[in-house]
C-alpha cells in the first residue's frame, strides 16, 4: 500500500462502525488531520464537518460533502454551538477538557466513535506523555448517562504489538416520550 493511500485509509474500528451511521447522517470529524475519516464519510454521501488547526491537508483534498473549520480546540471556544450530528468521530486525539463538548456535539440516536492511545503505549512509541494517554477505562466513565455504550475496549493492537488503544462506540438514547 503506498503513503498516500495509507493516509486516506481509516481505521478499521471507525469503517467497522461507520455503517451504523444513516445514509443520510451528518458526521463531524474532530482533529481531522489529513481527513481520512472525514473524506471516508463523505465520499459514502455523508455531510461532514471536519475540524482541526491545520487545514491545509485538508483544503487540498476538497469534497462537495465537506466543510472544513479552522479552528483551535484547545485554546479557543467551540467552533459549532448548538450543532448536533448523527456521528461525532475523533482518532488520535485526546484533549480531555473537550470531552463534554463532544458528547453534547452528538445528537438524538446518534453515536460517539472514538479511538485514541491508552496508558501502556508508551512501552511502543508516541505519544508517552500521559496528558496525551487515556486511563484504564476512561472513556467508557467520562460516558454521560443519557449514552448506552455498545462497544468497549482498552487493548495491545498490532501483530507484533504497536500500541495500546481505547474504543468507544456510544448512542445517545432517544428521549422517553
């Protein structure tokens, strides 16, 4: 597989779980990067927004199905108040202060897809500063009540091992009526 190919390829877990979201689902792809994900979305004819400080991969990789936001998730307010969408997706990010945010972000039968590195990655590379490593089970307690989680895992990946990653697949349960 050639870089750039690997580049715009996801995450097997987020492809995995993609098909939950409904044909016709808004998806925000938070800390974007390259746009993998976003553009993964978009191309399946989903309306995506991806964020993230630096556009500018992004920007060279234009779809009629994304909008992209230039934005500081750690030092500034939150770029889309009030917006909700059908899947928040974040890969390779952690800023723990933004967790509320995010799930707030997802709307009425809407899922939380969420893979990052967890305590015990340090052993196999970056990122090694625990500010940037998710605690034992820590996505699955920062859940808020009005979530189901459908999936959970805290695991080694790899063969051989790579890196300890955490997933979070999450609903937000429909309001009784």
């Amino acid at each position: 597989m050639d870089g750039h190919h690997r580049l715009l390829t996801p995450e097997p877990t987020i492809a995995g779980w993609g098909s939950r979201v409904p044909a016709d689902g808004t998806v925000l792809d938070v800390a974007a990067g390259s746009g993998r994900h976003a553009l993964w979305f978009a191309e399946r004819g989903h309306s995506v927004v991806a964020i993230d400080r630096d556009t500018e991969a992004l920007q060279q990789r234009a779809h009629h199905k994304l909008r992209i936001v230039q934005a500081d998730l750690e030092n500034a307010p939150w770029p889309l108040p009030g917006e909700r969408f059908d899947a928040v997706v974040v890969v390779n990010y952690l800023w723990r202060e933004l967790l509320p945010t995010l799930f707030a972000a997802v709307a009425v039968d809407g899922h939380l897809l969420y893979e990052t590195f967890a305590i015990g990655n340090e052993q196999f590379g970056r990122p090694r500063n625990p500010d940037f490593l998710l605690r034992e089970d820590e996505l699955r307690t920062a859940t808020p009540p009005e979530f189901d989680v459908l999936e959970f895992a805290q695991e080694v990946v790899g063969s051989p091992p790579t890196a300890v990653r955490q997933r979070l697949l999450a609903q937000r349960r429909r309001e009784p009526d």
